[in-house]
C-alpha cells in the first residue's frame, strides 16, 4: 500500500468522511515511506551474522585450557605441541604465569612466535621460553 498511486482515495472510501482518522492514516503511511525497506533488510541480515558468527572449536578449546590454568593456579605451563603459539600468546598476557615453555616438532614455530611476541630464545631448537 506505501507505495499504491491511489492510497489516498483508498484511504478515504475506507475511513469515509472522517477526516481526522484520514489525516492520521495518511501520515502513519508517509512515515512508512520514509524507511527504506532494503535498508531494514541488510541491518536485520547484519544483526543475523553478528549474532551467528561461527565459533570455532579449535578457539573454544583454547579459551577452556586458558581459564582451567587460571582456575588452577598454576604459575609454570608447559606447552607441548604448541604450534604457532597461541596459547603462549594468551599465556602472556596474563601475569599469574611466571614461567612458560612451548615445544613443537616444527622447529621453526615457537621461536618464530616468541619473537613474534618479543620475547625469542634458542629459536633454532624448537623451544620457547618465557621468564618473568
């Protein structure tokens, strides 16, 4: 109806000489108008994705080890298969950890990482470690 070349004199048969209910049908029309329906469907379409954004378990599993550490109280970790590092990246950012050592069969990734988070040692061996 928004957009019907003759809502007005629908509007009007429908609400027969009562100008004021007219008027106000009118107006409750035009503001209508006024939203762009598209617009409404990409913000609802963008609240959707927001919402649904994929969780990865490889992340779920990560943040679980993180906070059962924490709960634990432990003040060394030891990370062995750590990879490209990023449970040591979390490590860090946390000061209840004093001391953190990662371990990888790829000789390259935890020293490459450790440099990364400026914090390199003996990274030809394939070794990680942090002291605080």
């Amino acid at each position: 109806m928004q957009s019907h070349p003759e809502r007005e004199a629908i509007v009007n048969r429908y609400l027969r000489g009562q100008r004021k209910l007219t008027r106000e049908a009118l107006a409750r029309l035009t503001e209508e108008d006024a939203t762009d329906p598209d617009e409404e469907q990409e913000k609802e379409e963008q609240q959707e994705l927001a919402i649904e954004a994929p969780i990865r378990l490889n992340d779920v599993r990560l943040q679980q080890v993180l906070s059962e550490l924490k709960a634990s109280g432990a003040k060394r970790v030891l990370d062995l298969g750590c990879g490209e590092g990023k449970l040591i990246r979390e490590l860090l950012k946390n000061r209840q950890f004093e001391e953190i050592v990662g371990v990888d069969v790829s000789y390259r990734s935890p020293g490459y990482h450790a440099d990364e988070a400026e914090r390199a040692s003996e990274a030809d061996s394939g070794f990680a470690h942090v002291s605080r």
